[in-house]
C-alpha cells in the first residue's frame, strides 16, 4: 500500500489560494477515482475537487473557511502500490499557532447555610428563601425574573421558564430587552462578495444618477407580445427590452461598454455587449453573463437570462458563465425600490438598476392621466465617465424605453 497525496491544483487566471467551502469526504471514507472530495472557492467560482485516484482517506488538511495555496495537499489517500508521497516534497502549509488555552471556569461561591444572601437590587425580590438561593448558586439576579405568583411572587416555575429562554427577561407585551448574540463566521460566496464590494468602493470613485422613465407605451408593447407568444416562447419580462436598448445605444457611449485597468492605465473598450445579470442565490448574490447579447433578439435575451438564472441558483454555472461582463443590470424586481446606489462590478466602469414600476398622475398639457412611471439608478467610474456623459447616456437609454420602436430601428433613428 501507498500513499497519495492529493494537491489543490492550478485552476489557472492568476489564482494563487482558493477558499475551502465544503468537505465531502471525512478519514476513514473509501472513494473511487472522480468522487467529489472537497468544494473550493476562487474569485471566479466554485470548483469541484474529485479524487484522480481510488484510494481510503487518511485525513483532510483544512477547516471550512480556510484558504488553500495552490499546491497544498488538501487530502491524504491510502492506495494500492506506491502512490506519489515519495515524488516531491511535501509542501505544507504553516501550522498556526495553537491557540491559548481557555481560563479556566471560576468556581461557584460556596454558600453557607448560615450566611444572608446577598442582595444588590436595591429591594429584595418577593420570592421564598429557597428560590432566592437557587438563583444566586446561578448568578441570576432575581429582579429581571418575571414573577407569576400572588403579588408578583417568582414561583420556582418562573426561575426554571427564565433559564429556559436564555436568561433574558421578557416583560409582558414583548418589550424585554433582548441580549443574545449569535455569531456568524463570513465564509464562502458572502465572504467573496464582502471582498469584491470593499476593493470596488475602495478604487473606485463612484458617481450615481437617477432619472425617471415613463415605460406606459412599453409596458402596454410587453403585455401584448406576451399575449401572443408562441407555445414555448419564455415570459418577456422588462430585462430584455432593457437589454436590447443597451445595445442600441451602447455604440454611441463606448466608454461605458468597457474595462478598466487601472493597474496598466488601459480602458478596454468592447464593441460586444456582455451582460452581467446580478442574480439572488441561496449563497448569495451571483453574476452570470449573458454574452454578444447583440446577437440575440428579444426571445433570445429571455431565454439566456432564465438559463443563466437557474444555473447560478442550482450551483451548476461554470467559471466561463461567471466572468467576463462588460456591464452589468441588477435588479430587485417589484422589491426594487424608489432609487439605489449599486456598487459597480469591477473593473467595469458602470452599472444599471431598473427600480419598481408604479402607476402615478401625470400632468400631460391640460389633462392629467396615470401613467406607469420606473426610476433607473444607475453608478459609474468617475475617473473613467463623466457625470455629463453619464446623464446623456441614461437620457438616450430613457428615450429608447418611453418610444420602444426605437429599440428595433437601425441607427440612425
């Protein structure tokens, strides 16, 4: 029998650690060549670790949460013949320092029978000796217990209710203070996304406009293709005219279709439109690409959107689907709100919220109508655009919105 040592690899784009995000296996487990080890996360996704080799784990190496150098062993396999420990040397990863050893628990006071109770309430509680005692052996001071018995008396069925809650007090209507804390360790996808939106405020000077759009004519377009879409045609929802006018007038600004590098000091300007679609996910907020959404047409954008949606949501998108926007929409849907100020996807140098729809009374000449009005929020690179180039851009994607033909016209319109 051998042993094999099982490396995080190179998983390639400059990735140098990878944050360890689920363990499959555990000492002791048998596994064949291709079974799902471990779950690592890198800046762009999360990757499968699977076993090259059939073998019986000896150890994992690594808590969940833990970042892995490239090149680390992450698993120890028993296999048959002599396996590969004897190959190179083993890198391993600096042990931490073992951490401080707990103070240990003071002892309880010793109670003599014949010693008073202490009392530091200011009055003593209405309750018998023996209870009064009980909660001092515990620590619990007696005026936050809530008494039920004649007068207010604290009955030992109170002492038991209040050390079953917690210990916190809870006065009648729900008006006790509350003093728990529960702590989360920030690991994963959030941990991620913590560190994406620091870097981007961070370095990237942000300038935000918000400006009205009347989508009535739009909406009123939406519905009736809706109506007249064919049996397997997906549900048209705002993002694909939204989309389509992006690349209607995207063109025109190509600064804000871009990249920037602000390490080489070079604007990427891309003629093709790939769209980052912020999308919600039971890990938390992922951004699949819809990409050369210039190609598509209207059903197209749709399905795109739908399939990307559920392959972020289900864990299934690969690293490709992930990466290289060169825009991105984030939307909250009918939760979207007055207005936002969204944090922009480095290094791209801007992003659109489409904020909720609501209907409102417009004064048109003499004559007031209800109209379905929609704020769109949006942040932009101020190193990079303008806040005068900024507002021509959303007063251009504005005018594409309130007169949808336009968003089917060649240029020129």
């Amino acid at each position: 029998m051998g042993r094999y040592l099982f490396r995080l690899p190179d998983v390639g784009e400059g990735v140098t650690e990878a944050e360890i995000v689920a363990w499959h296996v555990k000492a002791g487990d048998r596994v064949r060549e291709d079974d799902n080890l471990a779950d690592v996360m890198t800046d762009k996704a999360t990757v499968e670790m699977t076993s090259p080799v059939d073998g019986t784990v000896i150890a994992v190496n690594g808590e969940v949460g833990a970042m892995a150098p490239v090149g680390s062993v992450l698993v120890e396999l028993e296999v048959e013949g002599e396996g590969n420990a004897g190959e190179v040397a083993e890198k391993r990863v600096p042990e931490a320092e073992p951490a401080a050893e707990p103070p240990a628990p003071k002892p309880k006071p010793e109670v003599r029978r014949d010693e008073p109770i202490p009392d530091t309430s200011g009055s003593p509680p209405f309750a018998a000796p023996a209870t009064r005692r009980r909660a001092y052996e515990l620590g619990i001071p007696l005026q936050f217990v809530p008494g039920t018995g004649p007068g207010g008396r604290i009955l030992p069925a109170d002492l038991d209710a209040f050390i079953a809650a917690g210990g916190v007090a809870r006065a009648p209507g729900g008006t006790g203070r509350r003093t728990g804390v529960t702590d989360k360790p920030i690991i994963g996808l959030r941990r991620k996304i913590a560190e994406r939106m620091q870097e981007a405020k961070r370095r990237i000077p942000h300038i935000s406009y918000v400006e009205e759009v009347d989508v009535t004519e739009l909406e009123a377009l939406r519905a009736a293709v809706n109506e007249g879409r064919r049996e397997g045609q997906p549900k048209l929802t705002l993002l694909p005219f939204l989309i389509r006018a992006l690349v209607r007038v995207l063109p025109e600004f190509p600064q804000v279709n871009a990249l920037y590098d602000d390490e080489a000091d070079v604007l990427h300007m891309h003629e093709g439109l790939h769209v980052g679609i912020a999308t919600q996910t039971p890990g938390g907020l992922m951004v699949p690409v819809l990409r050369h959404a210039e190609a598509l047409d209207a059903w197209g954008v749709a399905r795109e959107i739908t399939r990307l949606a559920q392959a972020a949501r289900d864990g299934s998108a690969t690293r490709e689907e992930l990466s290289g926007s060169t825009i991105t929409i984030t939307s909250l849907g009918p939760l979207g709100g007055i207005a936002t100020t969204p944090v922009i996807n480095r290094p791209e140098v801007a992003i659109i919220g489409p904020n909720r729809i609501v209907e409102r009374p417009v004064v048109a000449g003499q004559f007031i109508s209800v109209r379905k009005l929609m704020n769109i929020s949006s942040s932009f690179d101020h190193r990079i655009v303008d806040g005068y180039d900024a507002a021509l851009f959303i007063q251009a994607l504005k005018r594409c919105l309130e007169h949808p033909a336009l968003i089917f016209m060649g240029e020129g319109a």
